[in-house]
C-alpha cells in the first residue's frame, strides 16, 4: 500500500526533501523522457523542479491504490521563463517516479 494521499502543503514539502535527498531514487516513463526530448528539457530541468517546485493542483489516484499523482510546478534556468510540470508519484520514502513533464503556461 502506498503512503496515501496528502495535503498540498505537505506533498510539496515531501517531495522536495525527497529530491534534495542522498538517497533520491528517481525512475522516468518512457513517455516523460520523450516528452523532455521534444521542449529542450534535461535531466537538470526536472530535478530542478522537484527540488525547489510547488505543488498547486489536488492529487489524482495512480493506477496502483493508496498512491497518488502530483503535479510540481517551477520555472527553471533553462525554461525561458515558462514553467515546468513534473507529474510524479511519490512512494513516501526515496523514489519518485516521473510520469510525464509538461509547459504549465
């Protein structure tokens, strides 16, 4: 089971802790890999948003339950001042899982 669903707040600061964490386990979707290729997004650029984003929107249910969907938003140095959305599922520990990266403008 995974660790639920939390606040706004409270996923932004977890996933941010998790993405400055030692520990990051990080694990891309073919599909947002792809997605970073076609708008000049690197690795840099996600992580970017990970660690200093915000959570805004409500979560959405994962396919596997007691996980949940996360949007993080940020602008990066490398997005010409269009923000980035980083769908990702936390696991509550050190993985995030990266679904898909999107302009949010």
């Amino acid at each position: 089971m995974g660790p639920g669903q939390w606040p706004i707040a409270l996923a932004t600061q977890k996933i941010n802790a998790t993405a400055r964490s030692d520990g990051l386990d990080l694990c891309f979707k073919l599909h947002a890999i792809d997605q970073m290729r076609d708008r000049g997004l690197v690795m840099g650029d996600v992580l970017h948003v990970l660690k200093f984003g915000f959570v805004l929107d409500d979560p959405h249910p994962a396919t596997q339950p007691g996980f949940f969907k996360y949007v993080v938003t940020a602008e990066t140095p490398n997005s010409a001042g269009r923000k980035i959305g980083v769908v990702v599922i936390p696991d509550g520990q050190s993985q995030l899982k990266i679904i898909t990266v999107m302009w949010r403008d």
